[in-house]
C-alpha cells in the first residue's frame, strides 16, 4: 500500500468516526452544565467558607458587637 493511500485511509477514518462520535444528546449536555455551575457555586463557597466568615468575625470581633462566645455557635 502506497504512503498516499494509507494516508487518504486514516483521513477518511477520522472524519467519519468525528462526525459520528460528536453527538451529545440534550440529557448529557444539560447534565454536564449542572455539573459545571455546580462546581463552580462550590469553588465560590469553598472560598466564602475559608476567607469571608472568618474575616467577618475578626471585623465584629473589633467592633465589639459580639463576644467570641456569642459568635461561637455562627
């Protein structure tokens, strides 16, 4: 088999198994949407989580508005 040929084989090979394998139904796309926000909802608390609360403590903490045994249970 020439080069030129096997190369018009494996052409003609990925561009049909592209075609036919691209597909996603709707249920797999909107669950992979779910699954993106998802993710992204819980990067944004694991954040407010880690940085926010704390900080708003420290900040009530300084005002005095609360006692560290008040804010314990928050």
């Amino acid at each position: 088999m020439s080069r030129w040929r096997r190369f018009g084989v494996v052409l003609v090979m990925v561009v049909t198994a592209l075609a036919t394998s691209g597909y996603i139904g709707p249920g797999a796309g909107a669950g992979a949407i779910a699954v993106l926000i998802v993710v992204v909802l819980g990067v944004l608390l694991l954040f407010a989580g880690v940085f926010w609360y704390p900080i708003k403590r420290m900040v009530r903490s300084r005002r005095g508005n609360a006692s560290a045994e008040d804010d314990a249970g928050r």
